[in-house]
C-alpha cells in the first residue's frame, strides 16, 4: 500500500471517515454501504483507499493513519 502526497496534507470529510471506518479486520472497504461513488473515489485519488476490483476496495496505511489524526 503506498501513501499519496495528498493523503498526508488533507483529512477526509465525515462521510468519507465514515466509509473508512468501516473497514474490517483485513482492510477491505463495504461495497454497497450507501456512500456515494463519489465518496469511494475522492478516498481512492487521496490514496486513504485503493480499488482491488471493480467492486472491491481496501483500506491504505494512509487511510488509517488519516483516521488517527482526525482523532
């Protein structure tokens, strides 16, 4: 998993901690969890998440620690 310049300058919005949050114990991200495609996307380009199908993402090193400094 890499970590985005744009990862480590912004935090996410409270929908897309949300999402992330919701990771489970693997890292993979809920499909359908009644986010928008937009708010998978915007985490996808800020590299908190990264897309292993098309219809499956997982959780980055930059998403968790994204999540830890919001804290």
């Amino acid at each position: 998993m890499t970590t985005s310049p744009t990862a480590a300058t912004r935090l996410p919005s409270a929908a897309q901690r949300k999402w992330l949050s919701r990771a489970d114990d693997n890292g993979n991200l809920p499909t359908f969890w009644g986010t928008t495609g937009r708010t998978k996307e915007a985490c996808i380009s800020a590299g908190w998440a990264e897309r292993r199908s098309e219809a499956s993402c997982v959780i980055t090193d930059a998403g968790r620690a994204a999540l830890e400094n919001h804290k």
